[in-house]
C-alpha cells in the first residue's frame, strides 16, 4: 500500500529545459520503463506552442502512447484553454494548469495576471462539466515560495490564488517551489495556511533542488500532511521563463528518503535506475544528478512493506 503518491515530472518539467532534445521513441521508452518501476502518475509533456518550447512538440503523440501504459495516470500541462482543449483531444487523464502567485513570472511566462490565468482555468473547468468528460484539473500556484524576477511573494497571495482555484472547480491544488527558495520553516507555515483556507483540496508539492533544500521542503510537507510529490528523474528540470531556475527534487533520492523511512512509494529502486539508465543513453550530454546514482542502495537496504 502506497503511503505517499509521486508524479514523476521529467517527460515534462525535466525536458522542457534540457539544452538536447530527447528524441521521441526515447520518451516512450522512458516513460515505460518509469511505469515499470511502479510510477503511477506521469507528467508526459505540455501542450504549448512548439515555437516556444521545442521539446513539447511531440506531446500529443506521447500522450496517446503512455495511454497504451496500463496503470498510469497520465497527466499534461497546459497554459491557456486552448492548450487545455489539446489535451483533452489526446486523452489526458489529468491536466495541471500553472497560476504564479508573482505577477512578474505571471506576465514573463503565459503573458496574463494571475486572476486572467484563473479566469482560464475557470472556463476549462466548465468546458469539462459540460461535455461530461472525466478529466482532472489541476490548479498549481507555481512561485509559492518566492521568484527570481519579483523577489517576496506574499504569503496572502498565495492562499488567495489556491483559495480561487479551488473556487473554480478545481479538482485539486499544488504549490510549486518554482525557482528553489522554499526553506522548511517556510514550507510547513504556508501549506498550513492554504490548507486552513481550501482543505482536502490542497494535494500536492511541486518542490525544486535549487539550493539543496529540496528532501529537506519534501520531508516538512510531509510532516504537514502532504503525500502527493511531484519530482524529476535526475533532477532534470526548470523554468524556462525564470532566470536560475533550475534542478527538480530528485525522483531517485525522493523515493529512498520515504522507503527508508519506512514509508512505502510502491516505487521499485532498482527498476527505477533502469529508468534512469535509458534517460542518460538518451541525452547523454545533459547534466543529471542524484545521490542514489552514485551511492547505491546501502548494504541491507529493505523497501518499506
């Protein structure tokens, strides 16, 4: 029994800021053998113009393939309701939309405020209750924690946009550590806050490795009530549209901090390092990272039951 759930983001968030396309038999195989391992929910791509982030033009294509996957939850990012509706088509079965709570990053990354980007959400929501299709929405208040163009982000800010969300019909909420500068303190201060004001309906973390602080944010969340992560394999990943943005939380060193807590990912380690052999063979001059790559599973090591 899985005591936490975590969404690998790589195929999306990962590859989105790689300086070297993968190509796209590459992803599918990827993201096999990432299902393989036990992985029950992938982000496989987004649905924005290829112009601006040339990795995600195949993902249509690698949506309709990880639909083939059985026992996944495949999951797309889309920026507007237009990508929202692309989505759809190829059979999402979960749609994440990012608001940021900084204006700056709002405007820089989708071209709208924060209340324009949730008046978007607003309407894929009842496009989705009126056709009777049982895609899920994700709302996620990208940001949360700070951003490299605004600086601060008001912590009132942020339980206004996720209260909005949730307003909207959301069928969950996130908040995202977009640019690395959550601290723990900071993560349990403002997941309690946001869960006071919207509930059940506050899900998940979307963490980030930046300053290294990335098991340690996971772990307070954790502690907050938190059991939905999201992370990357190898710590690929970044904003495009935030400057110093970079690294996720590693999905390989995630799943071993909860295993060996005892807490089970129902995420096989060894099968996921076979995953994670495959993603090197196929960007092989892309920067990867991961304490578990280079240490191993210590002597004795048994997975949480």
């Amino acid at each position: 029994m899985r005591q936490v759930h975590i969404c690998e983001v790589g195929p999306r968030d990962g590859l989105q800021n790689a300086h070297h396309l993968m190509p796209t038999e590459a992803k599918k195989r990827w993201i096999r053998a990432l299902a393989e391992a036990g992985l029950e929910e992938i982000e496989v791509g987004s649905f924005v113009p290829p112009k601006l982030i040339p990795a995600m033009a195949d993902t249509a294509e690698i949506v309709q393939h990880a639909l083939t996957i059985p026992g996944i939850r495949v999951v797309a990012l889309a920026p507007n309701v237009k990508g929202f509706q692309r989505a759809v088509e190829a059979g999402a079965h979960k749609v994440t939309f990012p608001v940021s709570a900084s204006r700056k990053h709002s405007e820089s990354n989708v071209r709208m405020t924060p209340e324009q980007m949730i008046g978007q959400v607003k309407a894929c929501v009842e496009l989705r209750d009126a056709s009777g299709k049982p895609t899920l929405i994700e709302g996620a208040v990208s940001t949360a924690f700070g951003c490299t163009m605004q600086g601060e982000v008001p912590e009132d800010d942020v339980v206004k946009f996720a209260t909005m969300l949730a307003e909207a019909g959301c069928d969950c909420v996130a908040l995202a550590d977009t640019v690395g500068y959550a601290n723990p303190a900071q993560i349990r201060r403002v997941f309690r806050r946001v869960r006071a004001a919207i509930g059940a309906k506050l899900e998940a973390a979307h963490l980030h490795n930046t300053r290294g602080l990335g098991l340690a944010n996971a772990l307070a969340a954790y502690e907050e009530g938190v059991r939905h992560f999201d992370s990357s394999m190898g710590g690929l990943g970044g904003c495009p549209f935030a400057p110093g943005a970079s690294g996720n939380v590693i999905t390989e060193d995630l799943v071993f901090m909860f295993e060996s807590m005892g807490v089970p990912t129902g995420i096989d380690l060894d099968k996921l390092m076979e995953a994670r052999k495959l993603m090197v063979a196929a960007i092989p001059d892309e920067p990867v990272y991961g304490h578990m790559a280079l240490a191993g599973v210590p002597k004795g090591f048994r997975a949480a039951a």
